[in-house]
C-alpha cells in the first residue's frame, strides 16, 4: 500500500511538470528563449496614416493608434521570432516588407517612412556607452523628398559664431547619427545645416539631460503650411 501511495505521488508530480512544460510551450512556440531583444516603432509615413504595432497578432498597451512621430512602446521579443507587424491603424492587414533582422542582448528603433502602400523600414541600433563626463543627444532624419534639399545634414552641438567642423557629417534620411556628447544638466542646441553648408537650416533645442543619460531626437517633414521640420524627443528604452 505505501509502495501504491509512493508511485501515485511521483506521477501526480510528472503530470504537472509536463503540463507546466506544455505552458511554457504555449508561450514560446518554436521552443527557444523569450524576450532577449527590446524593440520599438516610430511612425513617420507620409500621408498622416495612423499606425499599429502588433505582437504575435495582438496590438498591446501603447501600440495602438500611432500618430505620426509617435513612438510604440517598448516591446521585448525573441530575436529569431519576433512575431511583429505594423498594420494601419485598426486594421488586421500587414503592411508589406518587414523583415526585421535583430540581434539577441540588443535594443533597436524601427523608423516607419515612405507610404503605406509602399513603407520603408529601417532598423536603427540604439547602442549606448554612457559619457564618462555628461550626456549624449542622437538625431534621426526622418524627412522624406517633401522637405527641400538633398537631405543630407551636418550636425553642430552648441554652435560658435565661428561653427568649425561639424560633430556629425552627412546625415542621410532614414538614418542617424551617432550620440554626440552634450554637457549635462542645461539646455543644449543642436544644428542642423544642409551637408557642406553653413547656413542654419534649423536650431533644435534640447532640454537639460542627467550626466550619463542619451536622448534621440527624431526629425520629420515640417507640417502643412509650415517650414519649420518637426522634432520629437524619445527617452531610450529601460
């Protein structure tokens, strides 16, 4: 009779181990580890389309409804299977060419350009050394053939009556240039010049930043009636 009660114990015990087992399974399908990448999307589409983020079909807290120059939330996935999709807002259809490809340990933007008939996706590093001494400000060029000029930036923190070289050269669209180093603790100026160029194309203003902290700073199309490009400032990820 003990021998009977033994060997029911141990099955009761295996049983709810493969059925823990199965759980696990449930949540990650093709049987690797969850969540070792972070990501997010800002849309920044022509055509003021609304944009949703969905998980593994599900459009979660702070993904829905993304307005132009907002950003999703930040999002853990699995690198090899991310199961993500951007979709106009509300709706279940994907838009055509993503194909995310992400690097386990890593934390990436996605910028969302172009139309969503015909979107471009670029995936954007968001790596981050912390300054030893103050902070870090990014600029992304998020401007389409709408806004005049090559699109090709030169970048000046805290620009001199005499600008010098520029901290970052050539900024294209749909891509970005590296931190550059701001004091900490005080209000900052960026400038934008177009490539080869000394003449102000647009000053940024940069709110005091803690020492060892970055912030990206995405720029898109100035608005209808305007000329002034749009800026949005993005905390990184945690």
């Amino acid at each position: 009779m003990q021998s009977r009660r033994i060997t029911t114990a141990i099955l009761a015990l295996a049983s709810a181990a493969f059925i823990a087992a199965c759980s696990d399974d449930d949540d990650d399908p093709i049987g690797i580890d969850n969540d070792n990448t972070t990501v997010r999307f800002i849309n920044a589409t022509t055509g003021g389309t609304n944009l949703d983020i969905a998980e593994n079909g599900t459009v979660g807290t702070g993904n829905s409804n993304l307005a132009y120059g907002s950003a999703s939330s930040c999002v853990r996935v699995n690198n090899a299977n991310p199961q993500l999709a951007v979709r106009t807002a509300n709706s279940t259809t994907s838009l055509a060419g993503f194909s995310p490809s992400f690097t386990a340990g890593k934390t990436y933007t996605v910028l969302v350009t172009g139309t969503t008939a015909a979107p471009v996706f670029t995936t954007l590093d968001d790596a981050f050394t912390a300054p030893t001494t103050g902070a870090a400000v990014r600029i992304i060029n998020a401007t389409s053939s709408a806004t005049t000029g090559a699109g090709n930036w030169d970048i000046y923190v805290n620009p001199g009556t005499n600008l010098g070289t520029p901290n970052a050269q050539a900024i294209g669209r749909n891509s970005a240039s590296a931190y550059l180093p701001v004091p900490a603790g005080q209000a900052n100026t960026i400038r934008l010049t177009n490539a080869g160029s000394t003449t102000t194309l647009q000053n940024i203003s940069v709110q005091s930043l803690t020492a060892g902290t970055g912030q990206t700073i995405v720029v898109g199309d100035a608005a209808s009636g305007s000329t002034a490009l749009r800026t949005f400032p993005l905390a990184a990820c945690t």
